[in-house]
C-alpha cells in the first residue's frame, strides 16, 4: 500500500516545551489536533470515492464513503507515542463469547455493509483467468475476472496534506493560548 510521509521543521523546540506538560494530557492533545487534521484528509478521500448510482443485490449507496474513517494507529500506541491514520474501515466480523457464536460477521461479499472491494477501487487490479474444476459435473470451467482501473481516491486526498497541517497547528496554538491565558490545561 501507498503511504505518504509529511516532515514538520521545528519539532524539536516543541518537545522541549512540551516536556513539562503530563504525559497523558499531552498525548490527549495531541491526538484531537492530529484527528482534526486527518479529517480534512478524510472529508476529500469521501469526495473522491466512487458511488454507487442506485443500490444492487449486496451493495447500498454510500457504503465506501461511509466507511472512510480516522483511526487511532495501533502501532504508534504501543510505541508510546501518538498517531492516527485515514483509511476504510472493514465491516464487524463475528462475535463469539465462550466458544458460541453471538452475532454473525458482516464481512464478505454476500454483506451489504462490507466494503472489501476497497483496495481494488483505489489500486486497480489487472485481468486474471483461472480455471476452477465443477464438484458436480467434473467439468473444468474458465472464469476471467476483468480489469479495473484504479480511483485512486484516498491517494488523491493527500494533496490536502498541507491544510490538514494547518489545522494541526491551528488546534495545537489554539490550546496552547488557552493554557497561557487561563492555566486550564484542559483540552
């Protein structure tokens, strides 16, 4: 998958100032003016996204752009430190509590909430022919599977990385002014 990497110059003096501020406090700070950049990111990748023009068997309307989200980056978590990134959020898988199964996945091509085809819709995929033998008949059939070009939506939207780092600031300054004026470090 495609990633892009954006360098912020001066970090160094605000790590320094930042030194002083709770651990946990700042992590919070942190990650609301991170959200609040990515969703200028998101908000454009949901622009970019195909849709669907009416609904189908197991499509509705809406369900990729729905599905673009901001999410809290595991990775950087257990790193200690903070970090979010845009991408589709896959649907529910199934729930099991004691070895039983409570609630069935929504994942698949048989789901109306599963947007799975994500990937094919922003990298493309190239024609492919298999063949696949029939348990029933023991006849050996042909299946070609056609060529998609890719949108490119969520790669699109990082052209907005400049204004989701102005927002990243501005939320940052913002809280910093408040802290400066009142004492309050609350977010």
């Amino acid at each position: 998958m495609a990633s892009q990497t954006l360098r912020i110059e001066g970090l160094d003096e605000l790590k320094q100032k930042l030194a002083d501020i709770p651990r946990s406090l700042r992590r919070k700070v942190f990650r609301q003016a991170l959200v609040s950049g990515a969703t200028i990111i998101r908000d454009e990748a949901r622009r970019y996204a195909p849709l669907l023009k009416s609904n189908r068997l197991n499509r509705k309307v809406g369900t990729l752009r729905k599905s673009i989200v901001v999410r809290t980056s595991k990775i950087a978590t257990r790193s200690g430190d903070v970090g979010v990134f845009v991408n589709v959020r896959p649907a529910k898988g199934a729930v099991y509590k004691k070895g039983v199964l409570v609630k069935e996945s929504q994942r698949g091509k048989d789901s109306d909430k599963d947007p799975y085809y994500w990937q094919w819709l922003e990298f493309g995929r190239k024609r492919n022919v298999f063949y696949k033998m029939s348990n029933k008949t023991k006849r050996i059939r042909k299946f070609v599977v056609g060529r998609i070009l890719p949108f490119s939506f969520l790669q699109n939207a990082s052209e907005k990385l400049p204004e989701a780092l102005g927002a990243f600031e501005m939320k940052l300054s913002s809280w910093f002014d408040q802290v400066n004026s009142t004492g309050n470090t609350k977010p």
